[in-house]
C-alpha cells in the first residue's frame, strides 16, 4: 500500500560499473521509508549487469528488470510512469550522484505549493552559474520555496507530482524527457530546479570530482550519448557544450507557447539569423 509520501525513483542502467555502483549507492543512501528505487538495466555488458544484479537484493529496490536489449529511454521511463502508483515519480541517471536530503526538500516543496510539476537538482557546475543572468526566472513561491523557473529540467534527480502523469500520459513516440515536461508546463504546472540549487554530481562532466573524462582518450573510449549526438570530438568541445546548456537554461523563456507551433519555428529562424545553436 502506498502513502501520500510515496516515491517511485527509476534509475536505468547499462555500461560503465564504476559510475553505477557509485550511483546506485548513493541513491539508496538517500532514502527513507517512503522510497522505492526501479532498477532497469539495458544490454548485457557483464560487469555493469553484475552490478546492478547485486543491487537488485537491496530491500529497498523495489523492482529489477533486464531487457538484454538495449532499449531507448523512452520505453523503460514509461515502465516506471506506467506502473508505479507512489504520490510521487523520479529518475536518477546512472552518472550521477543525487545529495543528500534532496528528497526530503523537493517533496516538502510539493507538499507546499500544489502548482509545483517537476522540479529538480541541479547537475551544473557552480561556475555555469550567473547570478545576475539568472536573476529574473528565480521565483519565490507558498512555504518559502524558490526555484529557477524553466520549462524543463534534466532527467536526473528530479521528483514529479503523480498529476503531471495523470494529465500527460506517458512519454509519446520520439518525444524527450524536455518535451514532456514542456507538455507538463504547458498544462500550467510549474517547473525548474529547486533554488539555492540542490547540487548532484554529474560524472560525465571532466570537472566532476569522479569524472572518467580527464583526457580525450577517456572521451573517446566513454563518449556519452549527448556528446556523440553534438559530434562532439574533445574535452574542451565537451565542457563548452555543458557551458553552453547551463547558459541556455538561465535564459530560456519560462512560456511553454515559445515551444510549440509558430513561436518555435520563428524562435528557431532567429537562433539561426544569430548564429547560435537551440539547446532544447
């Protein structure tokens, strides 16, 4: 039986063991009572499976699945949207450490503010951050809570009302975890990471104290799916890019319409008139 307070957290994984037995760790050190973790691992990279098989006996993970293909996130999301029925839903990434108490602060400001959708930590460096940049999307909301305001957040450690999945139904063919969540905020739900941030650790970025990316050789042999997606070639192009991403964020209209239809074919043209890349 579940209670009001119950949390659904799917954490997908597939290669690189040491980032996984370190994420899977910390998660399951972050919860409480009202927390059930869904383990979902795709292919058969020995190693990695061995991990997260090891996982899998930890009383508090509630379900393990293994889909010796690797399926696109898209389809294990929806195993979790689908069939959990916890008060609220969360994914954490296999390249990231959540901090601690993030779901006690998150849920305390859903339980706050009925507006809140998805909110989330922040996976950035403190150096992508600019304060006065960032200033105007900075909201102050019921129970003393802040974020910075955004249409979507990263698909990593974040906690979602059960509403959000009610109105949206699960994640639609080709669509991203940032299209669904425009479509969260576009039904007039409120989004964006929980303000002062709520820092996890992204291992995927070469700054991160446990990153595996500290040559371009280690780019090369661990390339995440995102730089490869840039053609992305090098660390420098790699850390730009996630400048680039932190800087988009601070500055992206908080307005879903942007995003859909006339404004985002027009937004798009002007990006291009300026020689910038859209990162949405």
């Amino acid at each position: 039986m579940t209670s009001n307070r119950t949390v659904d957290i799917l954490l997908i994984t597939c290669r690189r063991p040491e980032y996984t037995r370190r994420s899977i760790a910390r998660l399951l050190d972050t919860c409480d009572a009202h927390t059930r973790v869904w383990l979902w691992h795709n292919g058969d990279h020995a190693e990695t499976l061995a991990v997260t098989s090891g996982f899998a006996r930890d009383p508090r993970v509630h379900r393990f699945h293994h889909s010796p293909e690797n399926r696109v996130l898209r389809e294990p999301t929806n195993w979790l949207l689908g069939e959990a029925d916890g008060a609220y839903l969360a994914k954490v990434d296999d390249d990231c450490l959540v901090p601690a108490g993030w779901l006690d602060t998150l849920r305390s400001a859903h339980e706050d503010e009925p507006r809140f959708g998805v909110l989330g930590c922040w996976r950035f460096q403190s150096e992508d951050f600019d304060a006065d940049l960032a200033a105007p999307k900075i909201q102050s909301f019921d129970g003393g809570h802040r974020i910075l305001r955004n249409c979507w957040v990263e698909g990593s450690g974040f906690l979602m009302k059960r509403g959000c999945v009610e109105h949206a139904g699960l994640l639609r063919d080709g669509e991203s975890f940032t299209g669904y969540c425009i479509r969260i905020a576009a039904a007039g739900w409120i989004n964006g990471w929980y303000y002062p941030f709520l820092p996890q650790e992204h291992m995927d970025d070469p700054r991160a104290p446990h990153s595996l990316l500290r040559t371009d050789d280690d780019l090369a042999t661990h390339l995440p799916l995102s730089a490869k997606q840039r053609g992305v070639t090098n660390l420098e192009q790699w850390v730009g890019q996630l400048r680039a991403s932190a800087r988009t964020v601070q500055v992206a209209p908080v307005d879903p319409r942007t995003y859909v239809g006339a404004r985002k074919k027009l937004r798009r043209l002007i990006t291009r008139l300026r020689g910038e890349e859209l990162r949405y």
